[in-house]
C-alpha cells in the first residue's frame, strides 16, 4: 500500500471517493499472494528461494486481474476510469512485491541451511507428485 499510495503522489492519481473503494481490494489481493508464497515456504525446508510454480501461480493470477482492471482505464466515467488506474498500479505492486520482497525477507528469516542447493529442491518436489500405483492400492483395500 505505501508503495501504491507514493506512486499515486508521482503519477498525479488523486484520491477520491471512487478510488476508496479498490483500497480494501488491493489489500485483499495483496494478501492473497502472500498467503501462496507463505505456503510454499511452508512446504520447503532449509532456506527458502521461491518455487517455480508457485511464481508462475502468483504471475498468471497477477497478470489476469492486472488486464481485466485494467479495462476499468477505458471507461467513459471519470470515477471508474480513475479506480481502473488505482487498481491496476495497486496490483502491479503487490504483484511485485509478493515475488521479489516477500521471498527475500523469507530467504533471510527462514531458519535452515544455506548449502541446500536446486538438485535438492528438485527432488523433493518430485516426492511432492509422486502417486502411489493403483495395483498397490487395491492391494491395501
């Protein structure tokens, strides 16, 4: 948000009573990505570096409510047009906070052991997929 409202100063975007009501938006978006890059640091021992698929997750995601609020800034009326703006840079900042800021902080608060290197991450996200064969479980049944 302290990024989202600086830039609002720079680029000119006033604050209004349309513009009041994407504030709690971004903020819950915000903390939508937070939460998945939480959770994948969650799931991965030693010190954390942000999982491929859980980047592309945030991004994809990021990128698709980036676009449809950007279509807000076409609009003809003044007040949706200026909330187009607001939630599209609000967004854009949390978008790049949650994937440079938030796994960096993680990186150096997360406990663990700095030599854990990518084959290892690797293998244990191949153990994450791994499905038991389906003879097996019907054995086990």
């Amino acid at each position: 948000m302290a990024l989202t409202l600086g830039l609002m100063g720079l680029l000119g975007i006033d604050l209004n009573p349309a513009n009041l009501i994407g504030i709690p938006l971004i903020l819950g978006i915000a903390v939508d990505y937070g939460v998945h890059i939480v959770h994948d640091a969650l799931e991965r021992p030693g010190k954390y570096s942000i999982s491929a698929s859980t980047a592309n997750a945030v991004l994809v995601d990021a990128l698709t409510t980036i676009l449809g609020f950007g279509a807000l800034m076409v609009a003809s009326h003044r007040g949706l047009e200026s909330l187009g703006r607001l939630l599209t840079l609000g967004v854009t900042m949390c978008t790049l906070t949650s994937l440079v800021l938030l796994p960096a902080i993680l990186g150096i608060l997360r406990p663990g052991s700095a030599e854990m290197d990518e084959d290892q991450h690797d293998i244990e996200d191949a153990e994450v997929f791994t499905f038991t064969p389906l003879d097996e479980c019907r054995q086990a049944a």
